[in-house]
C-alpha cells in the first residue's frame, strides 16, 4: 500500500477511495466499493504489484495489470456511461487510483501496463 497513506489505516483509506472515486463508476454488482473493499480491507493482491487499467468489453471497465504477467485481471465494475467516450478521463482515474492505494506513480504505472499487453500464453 502507498507509503504517503502510511497514517491512514485501511478503513480510512478505503471510506476517501470509495468517497472520491464512486461517481466515477456504475451502480451495479460488484459495485466500485465492493472491490475496493476486497483490494484495501481484505488485502486481495498484498505483495503483488499490480495497476488499474482500463479494459473495453462493452464498454470501458476497470482491471488490474500485474507486473510480469500478460493479460489483465477483470474486476467487472464498469465506468459511468458519462466517462464512456473520455478515455483521457478514465485513464486518469486509473493512475489516481493506482497511486494512491498502490503507490506506483503513472510512469511506472504505463510500463507494467506496456509489458502485460498481450497473450496470457506468452512470457511477459
């Protein structure tokens, strides 16, 4: 988890997360909270680095790239039909994300994005 939010504990992140970011997303099940909840309280992907990436399968969603590994991790929350023709938006939302829950600034972000693109059957 990011270092800068080392004095916020995981139910503080997770209530500024969900806070700032639920708008931005679908009211459907799985909601944007319940995956936040499975990533920041329950610690889905601790030591793993992964990243948020927007994926498009009928229309634009959020997933997980993870370093070293092609393919994405779908998480089936689907952004709001508002952002669905703003791929710059949604990007945005995803290197936010990434930063503050992950800690991986955007840079670092699009290069482990980069080397997941591909067949899961091939080496990263």
């Amino acid at each position: 988890m990011n270092q800068k939010k080392t004095d916020m504990n995981k139910t503080e992140l997770y209530n500024a997360i969900v806070k700032k970011f639920e708008s931005n997303f679908l009211k459907q099940l799985p909601s944007f909270g319940d995956r936040m909840w499975k990533l920041i309280i329950e610690g889905m992907f601790d030591g793993r680095v992964v990243v948020f990436v927007p994926t498009l399968k009928n229309g634009w969603n959020l997933s997980l790239a993870e370093a070293g590994d092609k393919g994405y991790i779908p998480l089936n929350v689907q952004f709001a039909g508002h952002l669905q023709r703003d791929y710059s938006a949604i990007s945005k939302i995803c290197d936010e994300l990434t930063e503050e829950i992950f800690g991986i600034l955007p840079r670092r972000a699009a290069e482990i994005q980069m080397q997941s693109m591909g067949n899961k059957n091939e080496k990263a």
